[in-house]
C-alpha cells in the first residue's frame, strides 16, 4: 500500500550517442525513492547498453542544464538527487570518457523481439551496392566500442544546428594541399590573441581530427 501511495517520478532519456538514436526517447516511471544506482541500471537494461560504460546528464526539460554527469555511485534516491515527481525529468544518455557505451552481449539460443526493433549501428547507406551486408541488415550491432581506431576518422559534436560548418571544416581537413599548407603557418602570440586567431584555431582542430583516440571532438 505504501509503495502504492507513493510519488512517482517520470524520467524522459534522450540516446544522443548514435545518429540513429538521437532521436529516440526512453521512458522511465520510478518510485521517488529509487537509488540513483538503481537509475543507472533500469536504464542499462532498458537501452541494452553495459551499466558503467555511459554518463547520464540533465536535458533541456524543466531542469536546469547541468553538463556534470550524475553520480552513477551515489546512495542518494532520485528525488533527493534533484528530481521531481508530477513533472518530466529530462535526461541525455552520453558518451562515458569519450567512448560510446558497450553494446550488452545477445545471449545465444534467445529471441528478443524489442532487441531486434532496436538497430543499434550505422545507418544504411544510399545506394550501398557492394557493401557488406553489416551496413543494410537491421540486426547489425557493435560487439565493441566504435573508437577512431576502428573508423580512421573521428568526427565533430554538432553544437545545435552546426552541420553545415562541420562538413565544411571536415572537407577542408581531408583537403591535404589545405591542411599541409595550414600547418606550414606559424602563430605570433605577441601580434594577436590565441582565442581569436581563426587560423590556430583551425590548426588546433585539425591536430585533434588528425591524433585524437576519440569518437568526436
């Protein structure tokens, strides 16, 4: 009867790790007094993600914007950790030090319906005539983590509708005749202020897309 009476707190979980899941939303309904340990793995389960290998941040609802992950470890419940019942608590699943979430392990001789209406991976590609059919199955799944060692390529964060600019910068870096000559340039800090000098800026980036470990930067 207690649990019954007892307040719940709606939680709204936005997957903005893969393109194909950004715009999915998972939805939780928890008692109030649900430890934030126990979160973390409702949500585990619900995505088919490893517990551990993602952080969990505010979103862009009610709350305050916070970019400080949630403390997977803390003893506190949901609700003495700042969340609110009666409202919706909007949350992003993100990359956990750079590296997307591990991919649970499907285990042999099961057949999980909601696991196969779930495509975790790449996205088809058009016209993808001669490509392995890893990239048009839709039960596709990474049984590791996609890091740029895997790819050669690491990619740019879109910041809120910046994918024109992003394909931009990416051309010019796979531009070697740009990029060489780019790097042949060399910075004054007494004739200009780092932070405003679009060029070493540039060069920064470029070093990043070039050796970062990362995903994205």
């Amino acid at each position: 009867e207690s649990a019954a009476e007892e307040p719940r707190v709606l939680c709204i979980i936005q997957d903005t790790t893969n393109s194909k899941t950004v715009n999915e939303r998972v939805t939780l309904n928890l008692p109030a007094s649900t430890p934030l340990k126990r979160l973390f793995e409702d949500v585990a389960s619900k995505v088919g993600y490893v517990n551990g290998t993602f952080d969990l941040l505010w979103g862009n609802g009610d709350n305050v914007t916070d970019t400080t992950p949630i403390d997977q470890n803390s003893d506190k419940t949901i609700l003495d950790a700042g969340f609110e019942p009666g409202k919706k608590n909007f949350l992003h699943l993100t990359d956990k030090d750079g590296e997307q979430p591990h991919i649970m392990p499907e285990e042999s001789g099961t057949t999980d319906d909601s696991a196969q209406d779930r495509f975790i991976g790449p996205l088809p590609r058009e016209g993808s005539v001669g490509c392995t059919n890893d990239y048009v199955s839709q039960s596709y799944s990474y049984s590791s983590v996609l890091s740029k060692s895997e790819t050669g390529y690491v990619g740019l964060v879109n910041q809120a509708m910046t994918c024109y600019l992003n394909s931009l910068l990416q051309t010019l870096f796979m531009t070697p005749e740009f990029r060489n000559a780019l790097y042949k340039w060399e910075f004054e800090e007494s004739e200009e202020d780092p932070v405003m000098s679009i060029p070493y800026q540039l060069q920064r980036l470029f070093v990043l897309l070039q050796t970062s470990k990362k995903r994205a930067i």
